[in-house]
C-alpha cells in the first residue's frame, strides 16, 4: 500500500514544483511582489501570536489578522509593533495592542469593494415571477438579494502598493462567502446561496 501511495504522491509534488517555478519566474504584477507578502504574512503572524496572548482564546479571531491591510509601509508598522511595551510574561497589554491595530492598519475586508453584478435585476425573470407561494417566493427573493451583498471587487489600492495586502491585485469581480470570510474560494464561494 506504501508503494502505491508513492506513486500517487510523487507525481502530484513535481507537479506542484513546476508549478511553483513557474510562478516565481513570472514577470506577471500579481507576482512580482512575493517576497513582500512573504514578509508582511510573517509579520502578520507574529502579530497574531501576539494577540491571542493578550487578548485570550476567548477574545481572540485568528481570521481577522490576515484580512487587515496595512496603512503605512511594513518597516514601520514592524517598528513600532517591536516598541510597544511588553509585560512580564512577554504579552503586549490588550489594550495598547488594539491602539496599535487601529494606528497602523485598515479595517478587514477594506481592500474589496462593494460591486453590482452587471446583470443583476432586483426581481429575476425566468421561474420566479411563476412562484405562486408568497413565503417562498419572498425566501427566494431574499437569496436572490445576496448577490448584491456578496459580489466585491479588489480595490485598485492592492495592484498599486501590493506590499500592504494579502489579497492578490484581482481584476474581474469575485464572490466571497460573506460575514468574516472575505477573500475569494473560487467555485465553492457559490455554495454559500
């Protein structure tokens, strides 16, 4: 069984190796910035760390952290994270954390912006108009009115400074699952209506 797992592995993992080279190699803008995500995700992470100490498992998202675009550049925001006072535990008081978040970084989600698919109508055609059950042609309007509130679009402030976001430079619309998922998961962003 070992042997015929290898098989299977092997193949998908030089794939995904080529993949990657080829990535990295590309001239494409969504590329050309990885090592500055690399290093705002780091950062990013050792700003998490910090807040589930200080803020305790039960005050504490770790969605949230990933989704906050940066104000200013990474080197100062990093500088003046590294200065904020620390506890005799190592924590950074709860507090001072949240002044520094709100300082130096945008609100999460702030990098999509609201976006009216083109073609949508506020009453569809087609079945629905025919649904004679007024509870559930009132629940059907409902789903149909999240379109609205789903469809973002990346704010041009991603392909201009892609150093202060973790959010690719997208140039066609997207749909987010909604409430604190605010980034793009392809086909299955649909299965949420």
């Amino acid at each position: 069984m070992t042997g015929r797992r290898l098989t299977v592995v092997f193949p998908f993992l030089f794939f995904l190796s080529i993949v990657a080279m080829s990535l990295r190699s590309s001239s494409s803008p969504a590329f050309s910035s990885s090592s500055n995500s690399t290093a705002l995700i780091s950062f990013l992470q050792e700003l998490q760390a910090a807040a589930l100490v200080s803020f305790g498992r039960s005050n504490f998202d770790p969605k949230l952290y990933v989704d906050l675009p940066l104000k200013s550049d990474l080197q100062s925001t990093r500088s003046a994270f590294q200065s904020l006072r620390k506890l005799s535990n190592g924590s950074v008081p709860a507090e001072e954390l949240r002044r520094f978040v709100a300082a130096y970084f945008d609100g999460a989600g702030s990098d999509l912006v609201s976006h009216v698919p083109p073609d949508f109508k506020a009453e569809p055609e087609g079945f629905l108009p025919r649904v004679e059950d007024p509870a559930a042609r009132k629940w059907a309007l409902e789903v149909h009115s999240l379109w609205r509130l789903l469809s973002r679009k990346v704010s041009e402030r991603v392909a201009d400074e892609p150093e202060r976001h973790t959010l690719l430079p997208l140039r066609e619309p997207v749909v987010v699952p909604g409430s604190r998922f605010r980034e793009v998961y392809y086909w299955d962003s649909y299965w949420v209506i």
